[in-house]
C-alpha cells in the first residue's frame, strides 16, 4: 500500500480547526479506496511559535519538510506579528526553499455557493489560475536607503527571469492543451516598460509552439473589470506572482467567498514537496470558536489527490463540497448558517461513502 507522508502546519487562528477537517476528508479518502493511506505529522510552527521562540519555524525547518511527500498548510497570522514577519519567515520561505513556482488557483463557482454578481449563470464562472510563485515583486529585492531620515528612500524590485516566466508560462499552455481551454494571460506592459513588455514577448514566443491553444492577453485592470463584467471570458489564466495574488481573491469574491478558496504551491517536477492551503486568514476573531469553513481546506485537499495522480477522487470530493452546498443543511455562519465546522466535515464524509 502507498503511503504519502503529509507535514501538516496548521498556523495560527482557525488554522487548526479547517486542517482537521481537510485530514478527516483525506482519510476517509483512503479508507474508501484502500490502495493507499496518509500519514500526518502536526508540526506548531506559526505566529504564536514565534512569539515564543523568536522564529516563525525551527531553523532546520526546510531540511524536516524535505522527507516529506506534501505540505498541507493552515492559516498563518496572529496579532502582534507584523505581517512581512509571518509570511516571509514560514510562507514565502517554503515556497522559495522548495522551488514551489505554480501556484494553482481554482475560480470555480460551485453548485450551491453564492455570488454576487447578478445575471450569471453558474457555469459562466470556471477558471484556473496559473500565478508564477517565485519571483515579481515578492522576489524579496531592493534597498531601503536612508531609515528614518528626512530623504528616506525605498526601492522594491520585480524580478522577472527568463527561466522563471518561461517555465510558468509553457505549465499554463500544457494545462490548457490538456483541458482544451482558452489561455489569457494578463499583464501590464502599457505601464511596466521593462518587466512587464518582457512577459509578453516570452509570452508570444512560447505560444508558437502551442498553434492548438486559442490565447489571449489582457492588461490588468482590463482583466479586473472583466472578471466582474463577463467572467465567462476566462478559462485558463496566466500571470504574474503580485496581479495573481490580487485577481484570485476578487476571483474567491464571485465564486462564494474566502472560505472556499483553495491554492496549491506546486513543485511539478517532485524534486521538493508541494503545498496545499485554504487561502483565507487566520481569523483570530472566530478562533476556537468552532464555526470557521473547512470547504477551502478540503478543496485543497482534493488538490493534494490530484497531484497525487489521484484525479477520480480529487473530483468525487469537490463533488461531495457541492452537494453538500446544494443540501444548504451543514452551513457555517459565513453561508448563512448555524453549523459547526466539525459539522461540515462530517457532513463532506458522508457524502463521499
């Protein structure tokens, strides 16, 4: 039997409560299955691991996750931890360590899920988000020149690589090819004269070898209002790591909502682990109170079972987050319901069996 080792780091606030969901679903999964298992390491690194130690994660940190097969990460944040602290000392240092440069992001309205945008049907909103995960602007370059000095200067770099935009730009073309799908890729080269006119030209240049995909490109205001206006418009999607950060959480806006926004940081070739997390806060309001929505952190669950070459199941769980929506019985407060999230899960469960 295969077993997949999952580094689980439940973070801060709700992130506790929506991964024991997500390992409840997983687990179920393989009980159901039966020709592999997971087996789940908890490890309390986060913000409130750094407000006792000074560290958002042991320093030999990388080199434990290493033998692992997935990470599965919860919410990270808390207060009195600055939010650059938070996410460059754990977040952003998996991603860079483990050369974690997809970062899939599902827009999909699901049946049952609210929206708020008027006249759309629910088929009309149905995208997959490439966003390149390693460099632009959160490459973690520039200066800070003159601190707290009347000519204080501060400079942030974008970092844009040929290797890096080449690589994430051809991973979107072979899901498109794959899906049969359009691809748009948005960008701002109108403005950004240097990083931006460079995207577009490795963007044209790739798509040569791709005459089967019908492509697109958008400036990223354009692509905003459109998202809003004709969602419809956008299949495949790929951009850069700052508009994709952005265009994902109006994406989870019209398509039901943070608490069911889902994202997986994906090392393709397997040299490293791949992560999966719910893309929602730590919500340090609601925290042990029982009532956050694990649906985006089993949704990324089934994004872990298709990575894992697991596809049938990754869709029979998505399948089991929308019936369970269409019932509208096993509803946290943030849909309009009562129920605990503990409810939920269980309530995904019995769907799946």
């Amino acid at each position: 039997m295969k077993t997949y080792k999952i580094a689980v780091i439940p973070g801060d606030g709700v992130g506790p409560e929506v991964l024991t969901e997500g390992m409840k679903v997983l687990k179920r999964v393989a009980e159901l299955d039966g020709t592999f298992q997971f087996e789940d390491t908890w490890f309390p690194w986060g913000c409130e691991y750094y407000l006792k130690t000074g560290r958002m994660m042991p320093e030999d940190g990388i080199e434990i996750l290493k033998g692992y097969d997935a990470i599965y990460l919860g919410a990270v944040g808390y207060p009195g931890v600055p939010d650059h602290i938070s996410l460059w000392d754990l977040l952003l240092t998996i991603r860079k360590n483990f050369d974690q440069y997809v970062n899939l992001r599902p827009v999909k309205l699901l049946k049952g899920a609210p929206c708020p945008l008027a006249g759309v049907e629910r088929e009309e909103i149905n995208m997959t988000f490439i966003r390149e995960n390693s460099e632009g602007e959160y490459a973690g370059s520039g200066s800070w020149l003159f601190k707290d000095k009347p000519n204080e200067v501060v400079i942030q770099d974008g970092v844009f690589s040929r290797k890096g935009c080449e690589r994430i730009i051809r991973y979107a073309f072979e899901v498109a090819r794959k899906e049969k799908r359009s691809l748009t890729s948005i960008s701002k080269g109108n403005a950004l004269n240097y990083s931006r006119v460079f995207w577009d030209q490795i963007f044209k240049e790739v798509s040569k070898e791709y005459p089967d995909v019908k492509t697109h490109s958008l400036l990223v205001d354009a692509a905003a209002m459109f998202m809003v206006k004709d969602p419809k418009r956008f299949e495949v999607v790929v951009t850069s790591n700052l508009f994709g950060d952005i265009l994902t959480d109006l994406g989870a806006a019209i398509s039901g909502g943070m608490g069911l926004a889902a994202g997986a940081n994906l090392n393709p070739e397997g040299t490293f682990p791949s992560m999966f997390e719910p893309i929602h806060g730590s919500a340090p309001d609601i925290a042990g109170q029982g009532i956050s929505n694990p649906m985006a952190s089993v949704w990324a669950a089934s994004q872990m079972l298709d990575f894992f070459g697991h596809e049938d199941w990754g869709k029979k769980v998505l399948d089991a987050i929308e019936d369970v929506l269409v019932d509208g019985i096993a509803m946290t407060p943030d849909l309009g319901g009562t129920a605990s999230t503990s409810q939920v899960g269980d309530a995904i469960v019995a769907k799946l069996g």
